[in-house]
C-alpha cells in the first residue's frame, strides 16, 4: 500500500533539499540516489517523499501531490 505523507512533511523535506540548495525542478529531477544520501539528516521516509515528488513532477501534477490531491478522472 502507497504510504500518504501530510503536507507537513513533504515541506519539511523541501526545506531539506532547498538547503542542500536543491531549488528548481530540474536540479530535483537531477538527483540520483547518491546525490539524496548526501543531503544531512535524510531518512529513509525522506527518500520515499524526494523519489515521490520527482514523479510528481515528471508527471506535472506536482500541486495535486503536494495537496494530497488526484488528478485522475473517474472511471465510469
């Protein structure tokens, strides 16, 4: 099961990566797992959160994602 974040985390981890200086969507797109482990006190569940927002990204819903919400239309 996908795991939710609140807001309140995936803008803990935002600030993380803006003061890794992190701060524009293709520097974030950027990051390989190497590049993340070296960003100080990073956690496994802020990895989850970095790996969710480039997705988010990549797939331009990222204000959907970090509101919690979905774009996806309804099936009938």
């Amino acid at each position: 099961m996908k795991e939710a974040f609140t807001l309140q985390q995936k803008v803990k981890v935002l600030n993380k990566l803006f003061d890794a200086k992190c701060k524009t969507e293709k520097e974030l797109q950027a990051l390989d797992m190497e590049s993340i482990l070296k960003i100080p006190n990073i956690s496994l569940q802020d990895m989850v959160v970095i790996i969710e927002l480039q997705k988010a990204i990549k797939a331009n819903k990222l204000f959907s994602y970090l509101g919690g919400g979905n774009d996806e239309q309804p099936s009938e």
